[in-house]
C-alpha cells in the first residue's frame, strides 16, 4: 500500500554486501552521528556490530573508538 513506512525507522538485517529488510520504514539512525540515513542512500554499515554510518568518515570513527576500547 501506498505510504506504508514513510517517515518511518525501518529495522533491518546487514549482511555483508545487502541488508534484510525486517520492518519497514524509510530510514535508519547513524550509530555515530544519530543523523537519519534515508535507505536510499544507505551505503556504509557494520555486519557483526550491526550498525549503519552516514558515511565513510562515521564508519572509520566508530572502528578507531572499538579499537580503543
């Protein structure tokens, strides 16, 4: 149906080149950021901690600070 998920967080599976699509929604929340990432322009994401980025900068961040700790 039309509108269905608009505006909404989705839920989603990241595997290792695509993601599962659990609950719908238009969007998912940087882990670093907290910045809406629109899933069409979902391009960095972490399989094993299961973490979107808004970009490249974001994912190093998050990868430098587990190191850390």
């Amino acid at each position: 149906m039309f509108g269905i998920g608009k505006d909404k967080q989705a839920e989603i599976r990241y595997k290792s080149a695509d993601y599962e699509l659990l609950k719908q929604g238009s969007y998912v929340i940087c882990a670093v950021t907290g910045q809406k990432i629109d899933l069409d322009s979902l391009n960095y994401w972490n399989v094993e901690r299961q973490e979107a980025y808004i970009d490249g900068a974001a994912s190093l961040k998050r990868e430098l600070d587990c190191r850390k700790g």
